[in-house]
C-alpha cells in the first residue's frame, strides 16, 4: 500500500512474512504498508491479530533483535532495515513506545527518563532545555520531573515513556498501544501533538484498539487480522461502511449475582484513614472505603488519581504511611505477603510482569506451591478450564495472545482461591471479545462468592459490569455509590467512541 496522495514515504514494508520461533503459524502473511512523510496511519484489529508483531517488523526490532523467519522488505527512510549496522542507528530515525512502559523506563526521575535520549543527540544545552521542557509541560508530567518513576501510575509512566520518544525528534514514530492506559484529557493531549509532529514531516504509525482520538486524527485506517491486511481506507469511510463496528449497548443486569447479598455482611475489606505517600510525596490521602463480600466495584479516576496505590495495599504490597487496611480479618499493613496472598490475589495491568514459567501449566502450579496447597494438578486444570485455556497448559506463555496472557494471569490468581480478586485495568489493550471474556470470568467468579475489585479510568465498562462506582481524585474518594441497573438504563450509552468492537469479520466485502 502507497501513502496517501503521493507522498514520499518515510517507512515501506513489502510482502512482509513473520514466524515466531517455535510457531508453525505465521504472525505476519504478507503484509504490504507504506507512511508517507507527515502521514499519520492507523492500525487496528482483534486482540492477536498480529498488530504488536507488525509493530516490532516496522521499527527493526524484528531483524536485530528477534529470530524466527522473517521474509519480504523493510525500508526506513529509503534504507533497507538490514544495512543499518543496529538498532541503535535505528533509533537515530525512528521513535518507538512499546504497549509496556516499564520496558522502557530505567532512570532515577523523570527527567533524566525523557533528558536521556537529548543527551545523544549533539544538541545545545539551551536547545536541550527548551525541548525537554516543551514535551514535559505537553504530555501533562512537568510536575513529575523530580518523581522516580517506579512510584509513578500506569497511566503517568506511559506518558513519561511517549515523552522520552517525542522528544528525539525522530522522522518516524511507532506507537503501540500508546494511549491504552491514559485518560480522556492525557489522550488528547497526545493526539495534539502528533498532529503537530505530521504537520511537521513525521510519519507516524499507530497500532491501537481504541477507535478514539487518535483515529480521529489519522489519514488512513488499516485492518489487521490473522496476520494480514483485510482493509484499508479513510477512518470515516470504513467506520460509514460498517467495516468497523460501534459497541453495541450492553445489559448489566445479565451479570447480576444469584442468591448474594451485600447490605447485612460485614465487609471483607475496610479501609480506614488510609495516606501513603512515595518519598513524601501524597498518593493517597485520608481514605475510607468498604466493600461487602460479593460486590463488584469499579475504582475509576484519571491517571495519577490514587487507584493503583489503594489497591496494592490490598495484599501487601503497599504498606500504609498511615491508617488501616483489613482484608478478610487481616492487617495488611503488618502480616506477610505470602498470608495475604491466601485471601487476596492482585492481576496486575500488564500480565507479562506476572508470566515467567516455560509452560502455562507451570505458570498456574507456581503461586499454589508457594503456598503449599498440595498436589497442585486438579487446581490448575480448573483454574485454566475457568478461562478457557485448559487446552493451552502446555503452550509456552509469551506465545499466548494479549488477552489469552490476560486471562492466563486471572488464571494464576484463581487457582488459589482468594475471596478477594483485585485487577487493576483488566480490558486494557483488548478487543471488545476478549474484554467481553474476561468480565464474564469476573461475574462466574462473583457468582461463586468472590468479591471483585476493578481499577479502570473507564467509566463505561463500571457502569455496564460492576455494582458500584468508586471514584477518585487526587488521592481521595469523591463519589461512592451503586451502578443504575435499570433496564433501559438512563445513564448507559449505546456506544463508546473510545472501544473497538470486532464482534464479527472486519473483512472487507470487497
């Protein structure tokens, strides 16, 4: 595929073939993508389609980093991807933020984070100043200089890492997922600047499930799925055309407990008085919250608002700077984690930093031999047939897709049968199928009497799944209350312009 209207292209990749090692199936099958200078494109398709991959093929990374089989022609900047000498060369050209900005996040501040790549560019201290402080004050983390960024949400290091990348000031940017952790007003301050940078002579690509903003502003729409390019045109076109399909409204009542009630129960986590703060800096302050068994609650907020630091005390991997936090009778700011982690288990946001083990049998089996529950074969077929991975235990973890590693980390959790589960951002970078799948594994687990508790600046997935709504702003609580479970709901919009849905082919008819 050309650029649009004949423009002089920054990226070419030709007749692109990719295979895994280890993999008999194809990643990529002969994908054909050109960016023009100043184009922006936009790559969509359902969770597995081969996006990532296509992202990995179009920044070098494949050919310098990776084995496996890789056919067909990869140009940046009229060079083919193998004369450069690595991937540091590479990186001189093209700009890239990966799905997980932990991988990239390695300085003590925030400032070193995104002064670092300045540092090699040759350029005066004045001119390195000015653009450090231009990018920081645009991505919204000028107050996070100072911050290590380990204390940072997943949100704020994602715009710490895109930061890092618009500050090179590369010809090219890939962009994987770079939005899937950021808020309404960190989005669009993303989607201002790389409009900026294309008006400029970047090309950009965008690999994102998200039909927002960033869609909004691109020239061209692609189509991924299996591996290859199904569909290709304007934005508006193809979401005209029904290639594309808005969400559909969904019934929160279908996920409805049977037989549970809250109101009488004592409450399987209280939290009282609760402040923590990262090197004297206030995370949370002055909490209180109670959550009944069998309830599941939403804790929604913008990036930075507080919700990942309340519920990594939760099992002990925050202590508080002050209050409490009980947790099914235990303290959990003073007995182990090891205890905690019987009564309650934490998915995290990003499932790859929970997945380690050569098997997903052996990923399961390891939480429950920490806790010596014994012969650890039945729990873990369970706990893989409750996601709908039985017949992957013996599949290597990091072949997995995005959300089969989702699910798999909801699998690890599961098998040790806490009463409470807490997952933090769970729809985060999946299609609406898989995002449909794994909260429907949350309301079977709540059926069974556990109590969920769900991080998400979604507001939409709270008020379609969960039966209250915690919200948070700068470290405390400003809302608390139940979801509308009327039927229609007045409060439920029929689409979200911010999730993709695959619910059948995106298949071009043509």
């Amino acid at each position: 595929m050309s650029p649009e209207g004949g423009r002089e292209s920054v990226l070419s990749i030709e007749r692109v073939s990719y295979t895994y090692p280890g993999s008999g199936t194809p990643a990529l099958d002969g994908i054909d993508l050109a960016v023009g200078k100043g184009e922006i494109v936009f790559v969509t398709g359902p969770t597995g389609a081969g996006k990532t991959t296509l992202c990995l093929a179009a920044s070098g990374i494949l050919h310098h980093e990776y084995g496996g089989m890789l056919e067909g022609a990869i140009t940046i900047l009229g060079k083919d991807v193998r004369d450069y000498r690595s991937m540091a060369e590479i990186g001189r050209h093209v700009g890239v933020v990966f799905d997980d900005a932990d991988a990239q996040l390695i300085f003590t501040t925030v400032e070193e984070e995104v002064a670092s790549g300045l540092e090699n560019l040759g350029l005066s201290r004045e001119e390195m100043q000015r653009r450090l402080r231009e990018v920081m004050e645009a991505t919204g983390i000028a107050d996070l200089a100072d911050r290590a960024p380990h204390t940072l949400s997943g949100g704020q290091k994602q715009r710490v890492a895109i930061a890092a990348t618009l500050a090179l000031g590369t010809e090219v940017l890939v962009l994987d997922e770079p939005t899937a952790e950021l808020d309404a007003e960190a989005t669009g301050a993303v989607s201002a600047i790389l409009r900026r940078l294309s008006c400029e002579g970047t090309g950009v690509l965008i690999i994102e499930q998200k039909l927002g903003e960033l869609a909004a502003i691109a020239d061209r729409m692609v189509v991924v799925e299996n591996g290859a390019i199904v569909s290709e045109g304007s934005p508006a076109q193809m979401l005209h055309d029904g290639i594309l399909q808005r969400p559909e409204g969904g019934s929160a009542r279908r996920f409805a407990p049977a037989g549970i009630t809250q109101s009488e129960a004592a409450p399987v986590v209280s939290v009282r008085g609760l402040v923590h703060r990262y090197d004297g800096v206030m995370a949370v302050g002055g909490l209180d919250l109670d959550v009944a068994p069998g309830e599941i609650v939403a804790v929604v907020g913008e990036n930075g608002s507080g919700k990942t630091t309340l519920v990594k005390h939760f099992n002990g991997l925050l202590r508080p700077t002050e209050g409490t936090v009980i947790v099914d009778g235990l303290d959990a700011g003073s007995v182990p984690i090891a205890q905690l982690a019987r009564h309650v288990g934490l998915v995290f946001q990003n499932p790859d930093t929970m997945l380690f083990a050569e098997t997903v049998e052996d990923e399961v089996a390891f939480g429950l031999k920490n806790i010596d529950s014994g012969d650890p074969g039945e729990p873990v077929d369970a706990a893989l047939r409750e996601v709908g991975l039985l017949h992957r235990k013996a599949a290597y973890p990091r072949s997995l897709s995005r959300g089969e590693r989702q699910r798999l980390a909801i699998a690890c959790v599961i098998a040790m049968k806490p009463k409470v589960i807490v997952l933090d951002e769970p729809t985060t970078g999946l299609d609406a199928r898989e995002s449909g799948r794994v909260m429907e594994i949350l309301a079977r687990l709540r059926q069974d009497g556990r109590t969920i508790i769900m991080v998400t600046h979604d507001m939409l997935l709270g008020e379609e799944y969960a039966d209250r709504i915690v919200r948070m702003e700068q470290g405390r609580i400003v809302r608390d209350g139940k979801t509308c479970k009327e039927e229609p709901c007045p409060r439920l919009c029929n689409t979200s312009p911010g999730r993709a849905l695959f619910t059948a082919s995106t298949r071009s008819p043509n």
